[in-house]
C-alpha cells in the first residue's frame, strides 16, 4: 500500500518535532547518526529498532561501525517522506535515549 508522499513544506515541519535529524539535501530521506558507548549498545539498538520497523513494515537503510550506527529514513514506494519514516524516527529517538 502507497503512502501519502509529504511535501517539502511538510517534511520540513514533521522534522522540526524530531531531534538530531535532519533532511536530506534533495528532500527525499531523513538522516541521523547514533552514536553509543560501545559496541553492545549500538547493536541492541539496531535489534529494538529491527522489531519496530518489521511491525510496520518499514525498514531503515543503516549501517553499523563499532558503536555508531548511521540511518536513512525514506519510502521508497512513495518516492520521498511520509508519515511513516518520522514515525520511525521518534521511536529511534526513544529507544537511543534509554
């Protein structure tokens, strides 16, 4: 099922609620990068992240070195953002913080 595509106007304000990230330069994708204390921690946020994202059925492009773990939020069916990759996002941000 497509998702509503936001626009740039909408991203840009959907961003604005979410810290540490930001837009990518051609307004496709949001991007952050996570860094923990070691190495089990950034894997076992990569691990709760994993679980949420297959819920909704929507996976991050990420890559892992040592204890930093950089994101790239997009939909790719959509052709941009939509709710569902700052959806994402917030819970990344929640599970980063604990």
């Amino acid at each position: 099922m497509a998702r509503q595509k936001l626009d740039r106007k909408e991203a840009e304000e959907a961003l604005s609620e979410l810290e540490g990230w930001e837009l990518a330069d051609d307004g496709t994708a949001i991007r952050r990068r996570f860094v923990f204390s070691n190495f089990n921690e950034a894997f076992g946020f990569m691990v709760r992240v994993a679980l949420a994202a297959e819920k909704l059925d929507h996976h991050p492009e990420w890559s892992n070195v040592y204890k930093t773990v950089d994101v790239k939020l997009t939909t790719h069916s959509s052709g941009g953002l939509t709710e569902l990759d700052f959806k994402l996002a917030k819970k990344m941000n929640a599970y980063a913080a604990k």
